[in-house]
C-alpha cells in the first residue's frame, strides 16, 4: 500500500471516528432516577396550579411556552400571573410541554449566571422542570381532579397536605405606615 493511500485511508478514519464520538456527545441523557411525587415536591421552587395560554392546535415543541398561574401550592410565584417556562433544550425536551390543558405543575426556577457573557444576555425564561426533566413535570387535571399515586384526588384534597406535604407559605405583610400604631 502506497504511502498516499494509507494517509488518505488513516484521516479518513479519524474522520469517521470524530464524528461518531460527536454523535454520542450531542444525544440526550435518559434518565437514572426518576423522582417520586414527595421527591419532586421538595425539590421544586414552585408548585402551581395552571394553564397554558399560548398554545396553537398542530405545533411543533416550541422553546418556550406561557403559563397562567391559577393556583400556588408553593413557592413565592403570585397567582393570577403569567410565566415563562423553558420546553427545550437543543433537540432535548428536558422542560415542561403542556398543551392548554389545566395541570398541576412541578418547576424549577432557572438560576441567572452572576458573571460571563450569560450574565449579560437576556433569559426568555424565568423557569423549568425539576431534576432536568428526571421528576414528575406535571399531572393534568379533569373535572377538577388529578391522580396522584393511583387515587384520584381533587385540588382541595391536595391543599389541605394529607396527601402531599407542602411547606407553609409565607405571606408577606407590609410594615405599617411611620406613625400607625399596630396593637395586633
């Protein structure tokens, strides 16, 4: 074999071998462990009742979508507000996609870069799924119900924490006014 021919056969090797190992860099990671609902529950910033408001009917995954916030469960989200939520990442749908269906949704909020080129880019999202994708993202609800370890419970049932444990929610109360006396 000329010298020629095995230089062509040799890069062209390395070729073929840089761009299967790029394949295998750029797939999305399946999940290890997924976790349960209480897991998921803990581990989120915001658990909200809502519904999405920009869906359109026949859409491909969008990178983002809006969330109107009906309900809060926990977090520091108010109700009757609108979110941003992260679908996509690359080709990976490690985000929340919901159609316009009512659910209650489990989201993470999405840590801003104090420092770097990313500190000073705008964030089209303020949140995104728990656990990259790897916990519960949502339950839809019916009739004003959702199943939750095989029982089907209703949003009442689930606040009053017999079902999921939620932390207490902190309600903020503004100081009184400079010369208001408060004798509560």
């Amino acid at each position: 074999m000329s010298y020629k021919l095995f230089k062509y056969f040799s890069s062209t090797m390395v070729f073929i071998m840089l761009l299967l190992v790029a394949n295998i860099s750029l797939a999305c990671e399946e999940c290890v462990e997924i976790l349960d609902i209480q897991e998921t529950v803990d581990a989120a910033d915001i658990v909200i009742v809502g519904q999405r408001t920009d869906y359109t009917k026949g859409e491909k995954k969008p990178e983002g979508i809006t969330i109107y916030v009906e309900r809060v469960f926990k977090g520091d989200v108010s109700p009757l507000s609108k979110i941003s939520v992260k679908t996509m990442y690359g080709m990976c749908d490690y985000g929340i996609y919901m159609k316009d269906e009512q659910a209650l949704i489990f989201l993470k909020r999405i840590q801003k870069p104090k420092w770097g080129w990313q500190a000073i880019t705008p964030h089209k999202f303020d949140y995104t799924s728990v656990s990259y994708g790897c916990a519960y993202k949502t339950i839809p609800i019916v009739d004003n119900k959702l199943k939750i370890r095989d029982k089907f419970v209703t949003i009442d049932e689930l606040a009053d924490g017999k079902i999921l444990t939620f932390p207490p929610r902190i309600i903020y109360k503004p100081p009184p006014e400079k010369g208001v006396i408060n004798y509560n």
